[in-house]
C-alpha cells in the first residue's frame, strides 16, 4: 500500500511539472493597461493559468496573472 501511495505522489509531482513550460529567451508582455514590458531574463509559463514568472534585473521574482496581460510573445 506504501508503493501505491508514493507511487501516486510521484505522478501528481509529475503532472504539476508539465503544466509549466520555461522560455530561455527574451520576452515581451503587452499588459492590459497598453504598456509593454521586456523581460530579458528566461520567464515560466504555468499553462493551466497563464501565470507569467520571472526574475527583474535585481533577481527579485515577479508574476504577471493572465487577467493582467493581452498577450506575449518571445524570441530574437
């Protein structure tokens, strides 16, 4: 019964994993208000919510929610 029950423990772990997506690489977030904000660092996507994570220039860490934000895109 232990191993049934670790076992289970390690898939939810498994499944939260692969609800956020890491994006190495700059980014842009148009916000709701019309500023645009540039992220230089890698950000994290949770995708069942649409949480934007990332760190500033200070390494202080940041979220944006998906009610704060119209859309982003990243890349060169």
């Amino acid at each position: 019964m232990k191993r049934v029950f670790v076992f289970c423990i390690l898939m939810l772990m498994l499944g939260a994993c692969l609800e956020i997506e890491e994006i190495n690489s700059s980014c842009t977030v148009l916000l709701n208000d019309g500023s645009v904000l540039e992220i230089s660092r890698d950000i994290r996507i949770n995708n069942e919510t649409g949480t934007i994570t990332y760190r500033d220039e200070n390494d202080r860490l940041w979220s944006i929610f998906k009610e704060d934000y119209e859309s982003f895109s990243c890349g060169n």
